[in-house]
C-alpha cells in the first residue's frame, strides 16, 4: 500500500518562525544542506549586524560564512533586503532564504543575483507534509539557485553592458561630427547596439551606419511595409542605374538583393576599422560620414522618383 503525501499548514509544525522554525533549522542543518548541495559544520542563531539580527549564520566546509534568512511566509521585499544587508555584513559569499511561498518577482531577483554577483543565492520553498499518520516532516525545494550557466548568462550580460556603454559614446562623437557636415543627421540621437538608422525620407528605405569590432560600414537599408515583392522592385529600380550611382559614388557598392531574405539591401565597408581602437575611432567616424555622404548623394536622385 502506497500512502498519501499530506500537506500541513506550516504553523501548526512551527508555532512561532523565530522561536520553532529557525530553532529547528539550527538543529536540523543538514536538511538545508541537502537541499543546496553544501555541507555545513555548525550553525548559530541570532547573529547580530549592526542594528538587527540575522536568522542564521552557518558554516560552510572551508569555514566561509553562510547567512540564512527564513520566514513562514511569501517572499517579501523586507526579508531580501535583510539578506542583503546580512551578507554584506558578515562579509559572506552565499545566501539561503527560505520561504513558504517564493513571489515570481523574488524568483527573478535571485536569478538576477546570481548572474550579476559573485556571491551564490539560493532561494528554497519549505512545505510540512505527513503520510497518513506518520509524524510532520519537513520538505525543501530548492526553486534557484547558482549554476554555470547563470554565470555564463550574467558574464555575457555585462559584456554586452559594457559594449553598449562604449557604442553609445561612439554614435556621439559621430553625431557631433557629422552636424557639422550635412543635415542628414538632424534630431538623431545616439542610442547602444551595432547601427544607427538615417531616415531618407521615403517609405521603406532607411539609411544605416553600422560598426563593428573591425569593420564599419554604410547602407541603404530597404525593407518596405508592402513586403517582399516591393523590397525586390525597388532593389531592381535602383540596380538598374547602378553605373550611374555608382559613378556618382565615386567607388563599386555591394548590391545585396537577397532572394531567400525580405530585405535587400546597398552597402559599402570601409574598411579602415571599428569600435575595438578607440584610437582609431576619429578615422572611422570622418570615414563613415563621408561615406553616408556620397551614398545619400549618389541615391537620392532616384529615391525621389520611387516616391511618385
């Protein structure tokens, strides 16, 4: 005979969270351990840290503190700022808060945690169950926790931060140049990511500087609303003047109709290099203005006339 898994309301196992469930937790360490896959040597109540007091202070196997913040309820923000605040405290790499509901928001903010810091944080769900009359038991579930792959994630994620902060800095200093130049770039703000869009005034046909590690370039981004069929007419309309626009350019452009793609696109690298220099930076944003330049020159005759 196979028995019934029951669940208990938590307060009738623990009375009072301080008093019973932290005591029992202290007492029972190895359950928590069990749960995170850590061992612990000892654990002591009612740590103090500045003006409060932490539920639990255990020790890890190299003897590195461990804080462990519990409550016999939902999440709350109070009780993560508690575990904050106590990590930071007792100067500790790894967090545990147990609760008995985890909030989605709670569950995102470890996951968060644990890409973004150093420190590892566990987030546990306890439960109380019996099987038919057998005596309450307790039953932890660990719902995140730290993992390669989080870490991974939040290295990536920082990376990408950090380039984001330097392409941004970079489409200023292209922006300040280029007002000085032409009006193409009238009200356009410098944004993060690989490219800034130039509007050239008709339906479908954007202007683009893009800049990479190495390499930059400039292009006629063609994606009308209309769709495919339209993308490739257009394409067609204007590779059909390509020696003439060509010639107004002053150098061969990379014609890229795309026939498995709905885009089709006009470009032209320049090939002096990217954002990676910062060094460098001056040669390839005076090159990618004046490349813009002689594109918008060379097409607009014939942009105009696809907007009748």
């Amino acid at each position: 005979m196979i028995g019934k898994v029951q669940r208990l309301p938590l307060r009738e196992v623990w009375r009072h969270e301080a008093l019973d469930f932290t005591t029992w937790l202290q007492e029972n360490i190895d359950v928590v351990g069990d749960a995170v896959n850590v061992s612990f040597t000892e654990a002591e109540r009612e740590q103090s840290a500045g003006d409060f007091s932490v539920d639990l202070v255990a020790r890890d196997s190299s003897g590195d503190p461990v804080v462990i913040e519990n409550q016999l309820e939902k999440s709350n923000h109070d009780h993560l700022g508690k575990l904050l605040t106590y990590l930071v405290a007792f100067e500790a790499k790894t967090g545990i808060w147990i609760v008995s509901e985890p909030r989605p928001e709670h569950v995102s903010a470890i996951t968060w945690l644990n890409e973004s810091s150093s420190a590892s944080f566990y987030l546990l769900k306890v439960e109380a169950i019996k099987i038919a009359d057998s005596p309450p038991a307790p039953l932890l579930t660990l719902v995140v926790g730290p993992s390669e792959e989080g870490r991974e994630v939040g290295k990536k994620k920082k990376e990408l931060a950090e380039q984001d902060a330097v392409l941004l800095r970079f489409w200023a200093q292209l922006l300040d140049k280029a007002q000085e130049k032409t009006l193409l770039h009238a009200d356009v703000p410098p944004k993060r990511g690989n490219w800034l869009i130039v509007s050239t005034g008709a339906p479908g046909l954007t202007y683009g500087y893009v800049v990479l590690k190495d390499d930059a370039r400039v292009e006629l981004y063609i994606d009308h609303i209309a769709g495919v069929t339209e993308n490739k007419a257009i394409f067609d309309a204007l590779a059909a003047e390509r020696e003439a626009i060509e010639a107004a350019f002053g150098g061969s452009l990379d014609w890229q109709r795309r026939d498995n793609a709905t885009i089709s696109k006009i470009q032209k690298y320049i090939g002096v290099g990217g954002y990676a220099d910062e060094s460098k930076w001056e040669t390839v944003q005076e090159a990618l203005i004046e490349a813009m330049i002689r594109l918008d020159k060379a097409l607009r005759p014939y942009l105009s006339k696809l907007q009748h």
